[in-house]
C-alpha cells in the first residue's frame, strides 16, 4: 500500500538519522512529546532551531571575517549554538561545535575557523536531511488515532 | 523518621493526604500543577522546555529575558512556585537575577545552562540556586524540580516552628514529609525537619498543598531594619542567626528564617563589596517589587531589600504616609545598602555614578532599598541621589574628621532619599513637596558619603577635588533646573503621595525625571554624588547642601535641625529655582545642623564652603533670604520626610561603627 510504503520510508529515514549519529536520543525525547495535539511539535522545534541557527552561524562567520573579533563574542554565540543543538539532538553538528569551541579557546584562529566551516557543513547536511523527513511525515500523518 | 525509601513512600503518602486535609484541592495532583516560570533567551530551547514542563503538568509561564520575568515576578509575588532560568541571557545574568529573585521574592532558582564547567556550576551555588541543570535538559531532570519547591516551604515552616509561635508551629510535621517526599536530594534537610516535626496537626500545613504555599516569612521594611540593626549591633562577622533572632525579638520568627535571610544578605553584600562601581541595577529589581504599593509597601520592599533604606522608609512613610514606622532602629550598614542596590539595575543610572565613586556605590546601595515602588527609573533615581548623596558626603567627610559622623548621616540621607524615591515612585508629579526630599536627600548625602567611607572607601571623600558639587555649581541647581527630571520643587515628599512621588531620580539623571520628583529631597543628596561622578551639573546643589549639611551637624542636634531644615532646604530650593536651590539647601542644613536650628546651620555652613566651595556657599546665604515661607506651602510632606530623614540621621550619627545603626532612630520622634 503506499502509504504502508512511505510510513516504511519514513521510519528508514529516521533511523538512518540514529544510524549516522547525525541525530541522538534527544531527537527521541522531542519526539516523546509529541501527542495528538501537537502532532507536528518536532517540526516545529525544528522549524524554530534551523531559523535561530542560520542566524548565530552567520554571525559567527562573519565574526571570522572581522578583524576586531574578540574570542569571548565568538565563544558566546557558539555557546548559545551549542545549546539549542544539544536540546534538539544534533549530534553531529553539536560535536563540531564543541570542538571549535575547544580549538577557538586555544586562540587557534585558523583552527575557529576551519571548525566553523565544518560546523556549517553538518548544519546543512542536518536541514538537508531533516526538511523532506519532515515533509513527508506531515504529508503523511494520516489522523490515526491512537 | 526513616530514610528509608520504603518509608519515604509512606510519608509521601500522608503527605498527600495531609494536603489534601488541609482542604486544598489538589493535594494529591501535586505536583501538578506546579507554577514555573521559565525564563530563557534562546527560543528553541524555551519551546522545547515548555513543552517539557506542560508534558510533567506543570503550569508553565515563559519569557524570554530576564527583566520581563523580574517584573512578572513582582507583580504577581505569589503566582509562581519556582523559577526555571538559563544563565547567559542577553538583558542580564542569570546570576543576577537569581540574586534579585532570592532576595525579593525568595522563591526557589534553577539555573540551567549548555555550560557545565565547574566554576559556572559553582556560581550557581554561591549565588543561591537550588539546582543547576546542563542543556540539553531531559525531561526526567524536570520531573522532579518540584522538590525543590517542597523543600523550600518545609524549611519555612521549620522557622516558624522553631520560633514557637505563631500558628505555623503545627504545621511542622509537613517538614518531616516533605523531606521524604522530596527523597533524593533532601537527606539533610529531612533530617533537620525531622527534628522539628512535632507530629501533629501536618494537616494543617498542607492547605495549600496544590500551590505548596506555606506561610512565608514576609521580610517587611520593618522587619528588615530589625535585621539590619541587629546584624549592625552583632557585626557582619559575629552575626549569627541565633543571636539575631534573639535580638530582633520578633515572635513568630523562626532562626531558619533568620538564617536564610542573613544567607542572603551575605550574598548580596558581598555582591556589593565586589562590584562596588556596579550599577545597582540591583535596586530596580529591589524596589519594583512593590511598585503597585507604594505606600508601606514600598518602603517594605525596600527596606527589605534594600535593607538600607529600611529605616528611611519606616521615616518616609511615617512622615508621608502618616504611618509610623518604628523600626528606625535598624542601622542599615552602608555596605548593606549598597549590596542591595548592588543589584544592577540597567535603568537605574546610578551604577553609573556609583562606580566613579565607590562611595557612591555605596549610596545607591541605600537608594535602592528604599524605592520598593519606585520604577526602575525612580530607583536609578534614588540611586543617584544615593551616589550623589554619597560623594557628597565625601567630601564633607573628608571635610572634618566627620567621617564618623557624617557617615550616619549618610545613611541617612542615603536613607531619606530612597524615601524619597520611593515617594516619587507613586506620585511623581508632586511638585511641591519638593523640598523635603531634598532636604532629605542632603543628609543622606552626607551620610551616604559616610556610609561609603565606612566601608571602606575612604578614598572617594575626596573632598575637594571630590565633589562634583564644585566641579558644578550647578549641582545644586539640580531640584530646580531638572523639571524634566525632578519636579524641581515639587518632591512630592510630603504624605503618602508625595512621598511616592519623590522619585529621588529626579535628581540623579534625566532617567530620573518624572519619577524623582517625588524624591526630590533625597535626590539631591544623590545627585550631587552622581553629578559628581557623572559630571551633570545637575541640581546636585541641594545635594552638596545636603552634604554639607551633614557634615556640619556633629551630631543629632542637627538632625533635628535638620528635618526642619531639610524640609525648608528643600522647600527653598524648589520654590525659589535653581539657584535657590543651593541657598535652600544650605539653609535647611543650617537649620539643621543646629539643635535650636541655627547653630548647625553655621557649621553647615562652613563646612558647605569648604567642601562644596563655591555653590554652596553662596547658596547658603541665599537660603537665608529665600523666604522660608515659600518653601512650605503645604509641604508638610516634606517635613515629615525631612524629619524622617533628620532622625534617621540622628539615629546614625551617633552610630559610629560602619554599620549605621539606626537603633536610636525612632520615627516618631521626628521633630517636624
């Protein structure tokens, strides 16, 4: 049945997701709270997440690009990057945030900056992966009532 | 009782039971229903935490910075059980505003962060959060944040207990449960609840079980100047709650509650010595709390937190409001003061002002204390009355090796003028009352410089070259030419209205304007520091009057002078204008300074030339001339916060130690 066959394809995506480790169990516990009357509260996070993120990682870059950039404005906006990957389970993208934050402590400018295009590089992988995931959950969240 | 788990159940299990005898509803929904406030900049993370929260049937509220969670909290001091806050926040630190929340409302703090290095983590211990949770958060860390809530009211109900009286004494055994209930964490305070829990009615407590509301310990104005005195009179070193409590000698008061007051007042006084040019944003936060009452209210909150101004406000509110205060005793330390303000306040211009100056910083300390009411920009206001009043003093201090003396009288005036603000606060627009604050406010310069020497700050007397009164003869000008800021004359001190209205910001800043009106009086005592600090030629006039006034006055003698001086001070130097200003000043401190009201005012008189130099000495002889009679139209206001002030000042003068003690300081006795 096709819808049997996109659900099946759903849930592949998902686990793909797992399997890679571009996502980890805090993907889970949002998905955890979703329920009938907020069926769509993870793409919403999301939604939430991919807007914020653009920002901050656009900033940081351009922070790279400013001469007068001082360590403790990067670190901050990489911290608050930090967080809300963390609280939406991105675990790639986490992971090489935390290790330009490890690198850009050393003073390591080159090393900030070659993280933050790493970093950048995992987010769009993320929002590539995750946008027709959530396109086609939606498109298919028949009503089933559970 | 048992800790064992198995019996922890049990606990529990009566423990909703004894809620739900008590009548509440929901005894055994808790903790559903839980309040939090949810406060955090980042709106993914808020989102997802939301929906944590309402998944654990919590009642949720969330915003998203820091200042619109503090004027939540204030407006509404019981609508929330326990604050949930992310560290780095934009408007202001988490750690700042855990400090405000603990001091105003003592709710219960989570701090929550993606940091989770140590010295972060220990902030949040040493700045009193009761948890500290690392992003991403799991949704089990917050199922069970409703301790936190149970564990706070249990130790409440401990202080009542133990003091014995009041009618919480049988609502002890809720400790015992709460202990078990909250399980894990509460080993200690189990324990020590256990000790207290007299086994009987645990009904009662649970009243409001769904809410967890136990009686709490309202930290009034009153109050908090007990506490003040008594620390003063122990020593911040020696202070221990037991001997606090015994000295205070307030039935129904428990020594938890002492104790974690005195935890709190340590804090932030260290805050205060630590961020000594700090803004007191602090005060903002301190004195909103009780904008919507101004009246005993404000003073309340403010003498609360403020602690400072505890004693100010008892005297403003007993002279504006008609109320008599009698908590004058607590000499509320210089540096207590200041802590309380220390808070930032962005608004409030005084950590301006208070950083060129440390003496300032310890005015604005006094100020905000005492503005519970007043807005944020009153408080800044005070705050710069406070700063002005401090340098002012400073100088004055430095004048004569009144340090001593003059620092009572700083905290006096730093006192009266948080009055004022707070008077400003409810009624800005008073115009008329202007003078008392003023007059006020001079003292409290002089006592707030006082204040600020004693702690430690000598250097900032400088008294010459210190006083921005000279830099700017326009200090005094400050009541008058501010309309904008201070209603010029119109300090609203007198009565209840005009004492809100003081909003001793007036005097410091253009922030101040309106608001400070009411404060007049104490702003310019404020003022004159802040303008000092801040180089604004404001109308510190009357500050440095006031200052001057202070220093004059050796001793209580003046202070009877001065609540009438103050007053005619302030008056004059409204009424007549700006440059009246300066001559009212001086001549309410001439008032003042002597017992008969003339004597001082020649010291005052002197000692305004030599520290203000120029405008103040002019003034002052102009003061004689401004006809007094204009000065008090109906400002009786004024002279009730001026008397205020004058007894506060008299109180403190005595007290030489730092720590001002306002133990002789009786409002009642003002002379008005």
């Amino acid at each position: 049945m096709e819808s049997k066959h996109v659900h099946q394809q759903i849930a592949a995506m998902r686990q793909s997701f797992f399997d890679e480790e571009v996502l980890d169990e805090f993907f889970s516990q949002l998905e955890q709270l979703e329920d009938q009357n907020n069926p769509n509260f993870v793409e919403e996070v999301f939604t939430m997440y991919f807007r914020d993120s653009t920002t901050l990682l656009e900033t940081v870059e351009q922070a790279m690009k400013t001469i007068s950039i001082t360590f403790a404005k990067m670190d901050k906006i990489l911290h608050q990057l930090k967080g809300s990957s963390a609280s939406v389970g991105a675990k790639k993208v986490l992971n090489e945030i935390n290790k330009t934050r490890q690198v850009l402590e050393k003073g390591n400018l080159e090393g900030t900056k070659a993280g933050i295009w790493e970093m950048r590089k995992e987010y769009e992988s993320l929002k590539a992966k995750l946008e027709p995931y959530f396109q086609l959950k939606q498109a298919n969240s028949v009503p089933q009532e559970k | 009782m048992n800790s064992s788990s198995g019996k922890s159940y049990m606990s529990t299990a009566s423990s909703s039971v004894l809620w739900k005898a008590g009548g509440d509803v929901v005894a055994d929904q808790f903790p559903a229903g839980l309040r939090v406030l949810l406060v955090d900049d980042d709106p993914t993370c808020l989102m997802i935490l939301e929906k944590m929260l309402k998944a654990c049937q919590y009642n949720v509220t969330k915003c998203n910075r820091a200042e619109t969670a503090l004027s939540m909290l204030r407006e509404n001091r019981n609508g929330f059980d326990i604050v949930i806050s992310d560290v780095h926040m934009p408007d202001m630190d988490g750690f700042k505003l855990l400090e405000h929340i603990g001091l105003e409302m003592d709710l219960p703090v989570i701090m929550m962060s993606a940091d989770d290095g140590k010295n972060v983590v220990m902030k949040g211990v040493t700045h009193g959060a009761c948890d500290y949770l690392i992003k991403p958060v799991r949704i089990e860390a917050l199922k069970n944040i409703w301790q936190h809530v149970v564990r706070k009211r249990k130790n409440e109900w401990k202080d009542f207990e133990q003091s014995g009286s009041v009618e919480e004494g049988d609502r002890q055994p809720k400790q015992s449960e709460d202990a078990d209930y909250s399980s894990s964490a509460n080993e200690g305070n189990w324990k020590s609840s256990k000790r207290r829990k007299d086994d009987e009615d645990e009904n009662d407590e649970r009243d409001d079980t769904s809410t967890l509301k136990k009686p709490r310990v309202v930290w009034s104005v009153e109050l908090h100047q007990q506490f003040v005195a008594a620390v003063n009179q122990l020593g911040i070193e020696k202070a221990v709650p037991k001997k606090i409590l015994e000295l205070m000698n307030v039935p129904g008061l428990t020594r938890e509650n002492v104790a974690s007051h005195l935890q709190k007042y340590r804090l932030y006084l260290r805050r205060l010595s630590g961020v000594s040019q700090h803004p007191s944003n602090l005060n903002n936060s301190f004195m909103n709390p009780q904008d919507a009452t101004f009246g005993p209210l404000d003073l309340q909150a403010l003498a609360a937190t403020g602690q400072l101004p505890a004693q100010s406000l008892a005297t403003l509110q007993a002279a504006g409001l008609g109320r008599s205060t009698a908590k004058s005793g607590i000499p509320m330390p210089l540096i207590d003061q200041r802590n309380i303000f220390s808070f930032e306040n962005p608004k409030l211009r005084f950590g301006e002002a208070q950083q060129q100056h440390v003496n300032n910083n310890k005015q604005t300390n006094l100020l905000h204390g005492i503005p519970t009411t007043m807005e944020p920009k009153q408080l800044a206001g005070l705050h710069h009355t406070a700063q002005s009043m401090g340098n002012m003093n400073m100088p004055v201090l430095s004048h004569g090796s009144q340090s001593s003396q003059n620092n009572p009288l700083l905290m006096q005036m730093a006192q009266p003028q948080a009055r004022g603000q707070m008077l400003n606060d409810s009624t800005v627009g008073l115009a008329p009352r202007l003078l008392s604050p003023r007059g006020q406010s001079m003292l409290s310069n002089g006592m707030a410089t006082n204040v600020s020497t004693r702690n430690g700050v000598p250097e900032n007397i400088r008294a010459p070259s210190y006083n921005p009164v000279s830099q700017t003869s326009s200090m005094f000008n400050f009541p008058m030419n501010h309309t904008s800021e201070l209603p010029g004359n119109s300090f609203p001190l007198v009565s209840t209205p005009g004492i809100s209205s003081l909003a001793p910001k007036v005097a410091f800043q253009e922030d101040v304007n309106s608001e400070i009106k009411g404060s007049v009086g104490f702003m310019p005592s404020y003022d004159i520091f802040n303008d000092l600090n801040q180089h604004k030629p404001q109308n510190w006039e009357l500050q440095n009057v006031g200052m001057m006034f202070n220093s004059s006055r050796p001793s209580n003698s003046l202070q009877g002078n001065l609540d009438h001086t103050q007053s005619i001070l302030v008056q004059q130097g409204f009424l007549s204008g700006q440059n009246r200003n300066s001559t009212v000043i001086s001549k309410a401190m001439f008032s003042a300074g002597d017992s008969t009201g003339h004597v001082n005012a020649q010291n005052s008189n002197q000692h305004l030339n030599s520290l203000l130099d120029n405008t103040v000495r002019v003034k002052f002889e102009r003061v004689a001339d401004a006809a007094p009679a204009n000065l008090y139209p109906d400002h009786f206001g004024q002279e009730d916060l001026m008397s205020a002030l004058l007894k506060q000042q008299d109180i403190i003068a005595p007290a030489e130690n730092n720590d001002f003690d306002f133990d002789g300081y009786s409002i009642d006795n003002i002379p008005v």
